[in-house]
C-alpha cells in the first residue's frame, strides 16, 4: 500500500486530531499532582510541532499537507480543514 493509498484510507474514516488541543489539555488538566514535571516537556513538545508545521508549509507537499490538516497543526479553520484536505487529495491524485 503506497502512502497516497494510506493518507485516502486514513481520511476516509475521518481521522483528525486536535493535536494543540490534545496537548494543552494533557498538560493542564490530564496530568496529576505528581506529573506536573511532564507539563515542560510537553510544551517544548507544542514548540518543536510549530516549527515542524513552518517547515512542512514551505516543503509545500500534497501528502504532507493532509497529515498536517489532520493532526490540526495548520492555522485553517475547523469548518475549512475538510475543503483543504479534499484540495490536497486532488492534488496527490494529479501528481
């Protein structure tokens, strides 16, 4: 299975996670007393994310792109991320 068949399988059962949202709220509200030291780690976590998704931006590439839409790790709004991944698929189609 090639990885454009992987990405069309993954988005077809709407797979996506809120991937800054899933983090914050590990680190503020899912961490117990005694795990508090996690919350750093996670945050130089969400930091080093930030820097992939610049980078991912500039690579510019169709199977890239997906992954990141749906992991919510571009600044697209929630009613668009469906629209946007549909335009990477047809792109990773035309390829």
């Amino acid at each position: 299975m090639t990885m454009k068949d992987k990405i069309t399988d993954v988005f077809s059962i709407g797979f996506r996670v809120d991937t800054p949202a899933l983090l914050h709220e590990i680190a503020n509200s899912g961490l117990g007393r005694n795990n508090g030291v996690l919350k750093v780690p996670l945050n130089v976590f969400i930091r080093l994310l930030e820097r992939v998704a610049e980078r991912a931006i500039q690579l510019d590439d169709p199977e890239l792109n997906i992954c990141m839409l749906s992991l919510n790790l571009y600044e697209v709004p929630p009613m668009e991320v469906v629209g946007k991944i549909e335009e990477q698929i047809i792109l990773l189609n035309g390829k």
